[in-house]
C-alpha cells in the first residue's frame, strides 16, 4: 500500500511550496521556436512506451456540481515509424457502452479519427473542423484525446519558473499552419513542463478570442517503465462552462504485444474486448 499524506501534512507542504515559490523569480527567454521544439521532442522520447492498457474512471461535474460517472478502456499503440494509435471504448454506464473512438496519428498531417456509435451500428470519420468538438459530452475535445501531435504545432520556449515547487519550462504552443488555426478550438495552449522529469503539469488552452477557456491538471505520476512516467489522474477544468471532467486509472498493463491490426476499424466495431 503506497503511505498517504495527512491533511495536516499536505497543508504544511502546500505553504512551504508557496514560499519557496515566492523566492524564486521567474526566468525570461526570447521565445526560441528551436528550444521549445526540443524539449517536446526529448519528452516524447523519454515517456515513450510500445503499447499499454488503460482502465479509466471518469467523472463528469457540472457547474451545479451534479456528477456522472463513466468507465473506459483505452489502447496505445507507438508503431515501428514511430507514431501513435490509440482505440478506446466506454464500458458504463449502459446507454454510451461500447461507445469508441480510433485515433491513428499521422506525424506531420493531421490525425485521423472515428468515432462509433452502437446505436446506428456505423463509424463516423471525424473531420478536422470537428475535432474542436467536445468528444461524448466531456470537457475534453476530440483534439485533446490524440498524444502530443508534435507535427501541427509550433512550440516556443518563453519562459521558465515555479510550478507546484518544481522548476519548470514555460512553452507556448500554436498551430503550425492556417488550415490547423482554422479547425482547431485554441488559439494558443502554455504548457508547464517540469525540468528534472519532462513531465508536463500543466496545460492551459486559450479560445479563438485568445481568453482562457481550459486548463488541465495531471496528477500523481508514477514510473512506470523506467524514466517513463504517466500521471494516473488528469483534471480538465472548462473555465467558462465551469464544469470538470476528471479521468482516474484504476489498472495499467504495460508492453502486452498489442499488434497494429488490433487498431482498425473492425475492432473498433466490436462489442466487446
């Protein structure tokens, strides 16, 4: 069992973080295309994994604060040229189960997408313009359910300065071309990305508008293959709605074999796994 900290002793550690904070200014860069490119890559090569499972708990909660729970299954899948798929699929509650979604990432294009819906037995392509969609009602998008696509951004490094105690890179990240502007929800996404792990702690997304609209939270990373790190919980919190979408892992599995056919739209169609 993993030892657990009192409230006592978590606000203690919280108050020793905001002043160890206070004391350490932050630290100005130009903004360097190069650097923050860099830094994205070395953290895609670091937390890099050939496949792994995923059993999620998810919980939806309103503005109001009502709740709704959701369970999930998720593969992924980093393939021989060095890109992502990933297939996943709701378990519960009973009216979305066996919902899915089948992501194939395709470097420096956008990624393909579909989404399968048991109640009409088809796969929907999703379309780029609609990848800015809320994906199954979440305060995630369609685009933020695909890994880091390193292909359609620019990433400047700005800054960097204290997050949650941990000296971090401060990156700034756009889309790379007009068409990506155009279909994607963020004009803008900073990311906080802790310097000793290459971890990322934080992520805030900013509108068409350029005002904050989301910000993600992962927390409580585990190793889990080496330096390899995963955060087993994730927060996205939509400012403006005010609601959260909180994403719990209750089982991991690590490098099981998973093939390549498995990620295909005949599985996605199945019932079950």
């Amino acid at each position: 069992m993993k030892p657990t900290m009192t409230s006592d002793r978590l606000f203690a550690l919280g108050a020793v973080l905001a002043v160890a904070a206070s004391l350490f200014p932050t630290t100005a860069y130009a903004a360097d295309p190069d650097s923050g490119r860099e830094i994205m890559e070395q953290q895609r090569k670091l937390h890099r994994l050939r496949d792994e499972h995923v059993l999620i708990q998810m919980r939806l909660v309103s503005k109001l604060g009502s709740e709704k729970l959701r369970t999930l299954s998720s593969y992924t899948l980093m393939t021989a040229n060095d890109r992502h798929k990933v297939l996943l699929r709701f378990l519960a509650p009973p009216d979305i189960a066996n919902t899915g979604l089948l992501v194939w990432e395709s470097g420096d294009g956008e990624d393909d997408q579909w989404l399968y819906l048991p109640a009409t037995r088809k796969v929907k392509r999703i379309p780029a313009s609609g990848k800015k969609n809320r994906f199954m009602g979440t305060d995630f998008a369609h685009e933020d359910m695909r890994p880091e696509a390193l292909g359609l951004y620019t990433y400047a490094l700005v800054r960097s300065e204290i997050m949650d105690g941990h000296d971090s890179f401060v990156i700034e990240a756009r889309p790379a071309t007009p068409e990506h502007a155009r279909d994607s929800g963020y004009s803008l996404r900073t990311l906080w990305i802790r310097k000793d792990s290459y971890v990322t702690v934080k992520i805030e997304y900013y509108d068409k508008a350029g005002r904050l609209l989301k910000v993600l939270t992962p927390r409580r990373y585990v190793n889990v293959l080496g330096a390899a790190q995963r955060a087993d919980e994730m927060e996205m919190h939509d400012v403006q709605a005010g609601s959260r979408t909180i994403m719990s892992v209750e089982r991991r599995t690590l490098n099981s074999g998973l093939k390549e056919n498995f990620f295909t739209e005949v599985e996605l169609t199945r019932g079950s796994w």
